[in-house]
C-alpha cells in the first residue's frame, strides 16, 4: 500500500452515510475508491456536478465528464450537472457536509495553506477559499512531507487559504487534529512510531496517552 493509498483509504472512513461531499483535485479524488460498503454518499465538485465516482477504466474516459481540476471522473446513476453558479451556491450556503482537500502546509493552530505558489501557475477553479469557509466539516489529505520539508509547520509561510481552522489532518504518517490546545497527535499510519512523526513535523504536537495505529 503506498502512501497515497493509506491517506485515501483512512480518509474513507470520515465520511457518513447520506451526505455530501465535495472532493478537491487530485490525491482527495482517489477517496471516492474506498467509500465504506453500503454507505451512500453524494460527492461534489465545484465545476458542477453531484453523483460522481472513481475515475473510469482507461479507454473508458469521457471529456466531457471531468473534475474541477480536469481530472476524469465516472458519473453514478441519478447523477446530475449544473453550472458553477449554483455549485459555488452549495459550498458558499452551507449546504456541504463535509470537503476533503490538498494541503501545502498546515500551521500549528490548524490554518491551511493550500491554494497557491507564490510565482507558480497553479490549475483548477479555485474554490478552496469557499471550500475551507463553507464546509461543514474540513479534511486535509496531504503527504506528511514534501522533498524533505514538514508540510505541518508553527507558521505559515505559504498564503493561508481561510482564516478558518481545517477540522482533520490525515498524512500517510498520521491523524491530526486541529483543537483549542494545539495539534493532537490522534493515530499512527502502521509501523510508523511517534517520534518519526515529531522528527517530520516541525509544528509542536499534543501527545495523548494513547496514540494508536490506523485502521486501513
């Protein structure tokens, strides 16, 4: 299982039954493989459509059927698109329950970083800000690290995307999350011990007494 394997798969287990989900571009897609069986939820992309799933088989993609970020996507029986007005109406009127996002950075007191390089082209829609702001419930899913960099940091030093706090934090190292008394260190992706966690976050971490492996 590779590392964006164990983020997608942990991901999954966020999600609740009957509710909408909007997905962000790239790793946040490969969550729409492992929705927990029997569960039915509804997920969303900005670019406008509700009811998409996994990307299709090769040779099974249709241009026309894509995600926000112009990655291919399948579309589910009873799925429907729309145009970005009433998409942006959704996420901006509260009516998502949940986003799952890329990050750049998270700070130490659960600020996302994630909509822009200074000096770097960047594709998509841009609707991060909204995302981040108008979502229920907020879900990284980012690699713990980046070239050798901590991706968890004190400070941003990438733009913040909201002011707002993100709700959880999955890497293939850990699960974090974001409280009033700092970052919590939740759980351990298998074989991964709590001090190679710390050597790879730069942000301080809250240690519980009990901090336990993934379940994938």
């Amino acid at each position: 299982m590779d590392a964006k394997e164990i983020i997608a798969r942990r991901v999954a287990q966020e999600l609740r039954d009957r509710t909408l989900v909007n997905l962000g571009i790239g790793l946040p897609t490969l969550v729409a493989r492992y929705v927990p069986e029997g569960m039915l939820v509804a997920f969303q992309s900005e670019n406008g459509i509700i009811g998409f799933a996994a990307r299709p088989p090769e040779g099974m993609e249709d241009p026309n059927l894509t995600d926000a970020g112009g990655g291919f996507i399948s579309a589910l029986p009873g799925a429907f698109a729309f145009d970005s007005v009433t998409s942006f109406a959704l996420i901006r009127g509260g009516h998502l329950d949940m986003t799952v996002l890329g990050g750049l950075q998270v700070d130490a007191t659960g600020r996302l970083a994630n909509w822009m390089v200074p000096g770097r082209m960047v594709a998509g829609m841009g609707g991060a800000m909204d995302l981040v702001a108008g979502a229920r419930r907020v879900v990284i899913a980012m690699q713990h690290a980046a070239k050798g960099e901590a991706k968890i940091v004190p400070e941003l030093t990438l733009p913040p995307t909201a002011a707002r706090s993100v709700s959880l934090v999955v890497t293939d190292l850990a699960v974090i999350e974001p409280t009033p008394a700092g970052l919590v260190l939740r759980e351990r992706a298998p074989g991964v011990t709590v001090e190679q966690i710390l050597a790879a976050t730069t942000a301080p971490l809250v240690l519980p007494d009990t901090i336990p492996e993934m379940r994938l």
